[in-house]
C-alpha cells in the first residue's frame, strides 16, 4: 500500500523566514517517484518537481530546495526568504509502478504574513 | 501548447440531483486522464483515471461514475447527488507512465445543499 503523510496542517511564517514543509512517504516499490505541487488560492495546481527514487541528491530551484532521504523515507521541502505569493497549499505525491496515478498527501498550507 | 479546461468553476446542486462535470484537453492526444476530488481541508482522492478511450477505472465505490466518450473528453456524472459529493473537483491529465507530472485543470467548487 502507498501512503503519503504531510503531518503539518497549516504553518504560519513572517515574510523572509524559511520554512520546512515535511513529506513522509510509504512504498513497497523499489521504483517510485516523488512529487511536489503548489495550489495557490485560485485552485489549480502546480507542478513543482519530480524526483525519482534512484537519485537522492538534493535539489535547488530558487527559493526552492528539495531533501530527499531514502533512509527515512521523507522529501522534504524548504522555502528560504519567504514571501506573500508563497502562501499556497503544497501538496506532496507518490507515484510507484503498481500504480497508475498519484498518490496525494493532505496538504500543508502555508500563510506568509507581511 | 496544451491546455485543460474544465467546467463549471462552481455548481450548487440540491440533494438528489443530477450532475455532469466535463473536462477537456487540447493539445495532446490519447492522454491519460483523472478526477480527483478535495474535500474540505484534506487532501486529493482519486475518483477515476482513463487511459483511452471508454477504458475508466474506478478507484473509490460511491454514486460517481465517469465517462470518456473522446479522447481528450474526460466527463463526471452522478444520477443522485449526496451531500457527502460537496468538494473541489479536479480534472487532470499526463502523457505517458504514471512516472509522468500532472497538469490540472482550474477545479470545480460543488455544493450539494
């Protein structure tokens, strides 16, 4: 069975703070990949990134970076300098080989204040 | 360039009625297609996924069905609505394998009062 916990519900953050949003996840899979979307007040989603299972090297887009950690099944994401446009609900997601769309996490919203 | 338009962005729909929620996709073809549903403060459920054309798999029983009588037409019915059916809808699509990202729609808000 796959699982995807973001245990933080809703965080709050001073515009120019970092901020850690956390993503745990569970796969019998040795292949899986792993997602990061944004879905700022207007609703849509927005694709952030996709990294595979195989590669753990941490990535850097921005303001944004990524910690994938095999050993304790997490990918994290950080914002550093927050700002007000930030303010969005992330959602992290698996998707495996046994399965044919992605599995969603609850979501973590961030409100960055001015 | 591809897009997806989905419609209607909001509905409110008394207990016991019908519904039809349509997606399309242009741009792409024989892409793979989803409904996802957010309830109110949680995450995205998947309801269906279509990999062509009347192939829709159902991932959750409940009264929804779904239909994809075109290729890039993706559409979400209901012959009696809950109240429980109230979320966010959204409309998704991704060429290739299930490895690939999701592009979505802008969501359908449905009330069922």
């Amino acid at each position: 069975a796959q699982k995807v916990t973001q245990a933080q519900t809703e965080i709050s953050v001073v515009e120019k703070e970092d901020v850690t949003l956390d993503c745990v996840y569970e796969t019998r899979d040795t292949t899986y990949y792993l997602f990061w979307y944004k879905q700022p007040p207007s609703g849509e989603l927005v694709f952030l990134i996709r990294r595979n299972s195989f590669d753990e090297q941490n990535e850097i887009s921005g303001r944004y970076s990524w910690n994938f950690q095999k050993s304790t099944s997490s990918f994290n994401f950080t914002i550093t300098a927050s700002q007000v446009v930030d303010s969005a609900v992330y959602f992290c997601a698996l998707s495996s080989t046994g399965r044919r769309a992605l599995t969603f996490g609850s979501g973590t919203r961030l409100q960055v204040q001015p | 360039s591809q897009t997806i338009h989905q419609w209607p962005a909001t509905l409110v729909q008394p207990v016991g009625s019908p519904l039809s929620l349509e997606c399309t996709v242009e741009g792409t073809s024989n892409p793979n297609l989803y409904w996802y549903r957010q309830a109110a403060g949680r995450g995205l459920q998947l309801l269906f996924y279509s990999i062509g054309i009347d192939q829709i798999s159902s991932e959750v029983p409940q009264n929804l069905s779904a239909s994809r009588p075109q290729d890039r037409q993706f559409i979400l019915s209901s012959k009696k609505l809950l109240l429980s059916d109230s979320g966010f809808y959204l409309c998704a699509w991704s060429v290739g394998s299930s490895f690939e990202k999701l592009f979505f729609g802008s969501g359908t808000q449905l009330s069922v009062l």
